[in-house]
C-alpha cells in the first residue's frame, strides 16, 4: 500500500510549472502553504495535488488573506523559525487568517509556532494563538531522540481531522520536541513516546498535528482531505 502511495508521489512531482501556473490562474480559491523559508513545503504541495487541490505557495499577504485555507508547515529550530516570521511580517498575516475564520493547519514546528513557548528556544515567544508551551522529550534508557518514525494515535471523536479514519491510526513523525497545551479540550489525539504527546489540535478554525500528514501514507492523504473539506 505505502509503496504504490509513494510511487504514486513520484508521479505528481512530474506536475510542470506551467500546469502548476494554469491550475493556480484557473480561478476560485485555493490552499495556500506559507512561505517563510522554514517548511517542508514540497512534500505538502505534492501530496495536495494528489488530491486534486490547487496550491499555491506563497509570503504574499493578500494571497494569503485571500485563500479558502491555509497551511503552516515547518521543520528545524523554533526560534529560527519565528525570527523568519516576524522579519517578514507573516507572523502578523497568520494572526489575520486567524482572525478572519480562515480555517489554518499547521503541521510539525508549524503546531509548535501557534502556542506560547518552547524550551528549544528559551526567552522566544511564539505566536501565541493558542496557550500551551513545546517541551523537550524527557530522556529515557532506550529511548531514541529525536522520535522518528511511525506511531499510533489516541484520538477523540470529534476531532474533525481524523473524520473516516480507524480508532488505531499510525502516523509519522520527526520531532523532539512536544506539544502540552494548556486547555485539554483543544485536544484531539494524543500519542505516547516517552511521554504523553499532544499530537492534534482543534480551535475553531486553527487545527494543527505534531505529525507529518505528508508522509504518512494514505491515512494522511485522509486527514489533509478532511481539512480541505473544512469550511
């Protein structure tokens, strides 16, 4: 199954600029991927064109502010990530998106961004939109850090991401750090590594997962599905 999704991958990577230009000028409104120069963005985008979506990736404000969703990936250093934004102003946009009722996903350090805080980058605030600080994965014998691979997911049920899928769900992740938000209620699915890990999010219109829905096969084609399908 995950071979024929990745070779199936391959396939839309061949997408041309000019398709990708023509699907982006062929009106309505799009996803749109935040460019801030710190996101894992191309796997994202690949795996929205595999759903038939169209993307557009971009730091322009009004294209931002114009879009029917968006998204906020991100890998590597907090702290480096949120100079990024607020050099660029986008840290301000993506408050507006929210603001707006623009239904927001933010994926890996892009969950991390939307709370308080976090202990790999100490005495740097993060956006803020959510309360709750990132920890550092507590160090156990065996235990290999950073967590990277496959592990399941505790989830609730009314967590609008994980609409269609089984109770016992394995996702991907590559992360040392955490999510502890401060208000159980915004969480809907947790996993366990080390520590319990508050994997997904849910605040009217901002949702975000500790995880990579990009690699994660075909169940992460459903949950990138069931945010498209958030309106």
């Amino acid at each position: 199954m995950l071979s024929k999704f990745f070779f199936t991958i391959r396939k839309k990577m061949s997408y041309t600029v000019r398709e990708r230009e023509q699907s982006s000028r062929s009106g309505g409104k799009m996803t749109v991927i935040i460019d801030y120069g710190a996101g894992n963005i191309k796997s994202v985008e690949n795996a929205l064109l595999l759903l038939g979506e169209k993307v557009r990736v971009t730091n322009v404000r009004a294209e931002i502010l114009s879009a029917e969703r968006v998204i906020l990936p991100g890998v590597g250093a907090f702290g480096d990530a949120m100079k990024q934004l607020r050099n660029s102003g986008l840290d301000k946009v993506i408050r507006q998106v929210v603001t707006k009722g623009i239904p927001l996903l933010g994926i890996c350090l892009g969950l991390q961004l939307l709370f308080e805080s976090s202990e790999e980058s100490p005495g740097v605030p993060g956006l803020g939109i959510l309360k709750g600080k990132v920890l550092k994965i507590p160090k156990q014998p065996r235990l290999k850090i950073p967590h990277t691979g496959w592990n399941s997911l505790d989830m609730k049920p009314d967590g609008r991401l994980f609409t269609g899928l089984d109770e016992k769900t394995y996702v991907y992740f590559v992360h040392s750090y955490y999510l502890a938000a401060e208000k159980e209620r915004i969480v809907k699915a947790v996993t366990h590594y080390g520590t319990t890990i508050h994997a997904a999010i849910e605040e009217e219109n901002v949702f975000a997962c500790q995880f990579h829905p990009e690699k994660s096969g075909t169940v992460g084609l459903q949950i990138l599905k069931n945010f498209i399908n958030i309106t």
